[in-house]
C-alpha cells in the first residue's frame, strides 16, 4: 500500500499542489489536509509547504502554529509521525517549537530565487535515507527570510547529535549560521529544509530530479515499518 502523506494547506500557501505532485511521482498518495481540519486522517506522513502562511503576519509562521490542524500534528509529531516543513513550513515547525533555531531576514535584505547545492548531513531521518551521506544535490531556493540563526549552544548540540540534515555547498547564499539548509528533531522524525525539493522532481520543469529523494525516501520509510 502506498504511503499517505498529508499536504496541509494554510491560507497563502502555495507549494502545496507542488508538493502533492512530489508525493505522488515519488509512488506515495497525497491527502489534502486544511488548515482548518482537526483530523489528520489517518496518514502515514505530513507536509507543511512552502507560501505565505496568513500573509506572513507578525513573523513567518507565528499566526500557522496555532491553526487547528497544528493541535493534532504537535503531538502525533512529538509522538513521532514523519514530518517535513519546506520553507515556509520549516518557519512553522520553528514557531510550534518542533525545531529548534529560527528563520530570519536573509543577509543583503533581499528576496533569493535561485537553484543552491547542498549537501546532505544526515541519512537518519525518514525524510533522507534514501540519498549517501556527503551527497551533493541542486534543488531550489527561494525566499526572504530564509537565514537560519541558533545559539552557539544550540548549534552545536545539533552538529554533535546529528541533527543538521543539509547544508549549503559551493558558497552560503543567505547568511544561514554554518551554511545550514535544513535541520531535524533529536529522533530525527521531523525535518526542516529551507530549499524546496519538490520544484527538482523533474529536469523539464526544475535543475534535475535530485529533489525526488526526499519523497522516495518517505516512501521506502512507510514500506518497511
């Protein structure tokens, strides 16, 4: 049976039938989940995609954290559901306290929309095992507050306890505190990438397929429960 992976859906998101179509090349079933829904439907995985959650208000994602569907995802999450915040949505996982650190203001105060190489950290995660350690991919940026900022404490903890998931490769193009990309919780089940894997899913239409590992990976993930 094929994974069900939620796609929530906030008001200005607008990656999320971006990241449905991901689901499904990569072999999984996406579920539309609103943000409105108290219901996670019984899937085996969640999305929060990349937009502009309730217009980005106060900070980007403070006003999602509190939509009914997070009520039920916090705690199915800390519970250990595969979670995966793309942009937008690791800002919300951020807000919600599911991660740790922040996204803040790129460096030179200027939206990036470009394709970025990274490097992949970490392969225990549902989200990563599908890709080698040290495997460089292209996929998408795109963003204004994509800056990842932590504490010195904090970022350390999370570079010893193997909880960077991506970093940024060949030049860090937006002031992200160690070149960080994307990190993960401490059981490694919740994942936040600030790039966007599901716009390089397919060469016709993004820089390659490199970005398809995330949804195969969820998949195989799910099969072998």
């Amino acid at each position: 049976m094929a994974a069900r992976v939620g796609v929530i859906t906030f008001p200005g998101s607008l990656d999320d039938s971006d990241a449905a179509r991901a689901v499904a090349r990569a072999g999984g079933e996406p579920v539309p989940l609103w943000h409105g829904d108290r219901d996670l439907k019984a899937v085996d995985a969640v999305i929060l995609p990349g937009g502009f959650s309730y217009g980005d208000y106060l900070r980007c994602g403070a006003i999602a954290r509190f939509a009914p569907v997070m009520r039920e995802l916090v705690p199915a999450a800390r519970a250990g559901l595969p979670v995966l915040g793309i942009c937008n949505g690791f800002q919300i996982l951020c807000e919600a306290h599911l991660l740790p650190g922040a996204l803040t203001r790129n460096a030179g105060l200027r939206f990036i929309d470009r394709d970025v190489r990274l490097r992949v950290e970490t392969t225990a995660t549902p989200w990563t095992r599908g890709f080698s350690p040290g495997q460089e991919i292209t996929v998408v940026l795109k963003s204004g507050e994509g800056a990842y900022v932590a504490d010195d404490a904090t970022l350390t903890a999370l570079a010893a306890g193997g909880q960077v998931v991506a970093r940024y490769s060949g030049g860090n193009p937006n002031g992200s505190a160690g070149d960080i990309a994307g990190v993960c919780s401490e059981a490694g089940n919740v994942v936040g990438l600030m790039p966007h894997p599901e716009h390089a899913i397919d060469p016709l239409t993004g820089p390659g397929s490199d970005g398809l590992g995330f949804f195969t990976s969820i998949r195989s993930a799910m099969a072998g429960r």
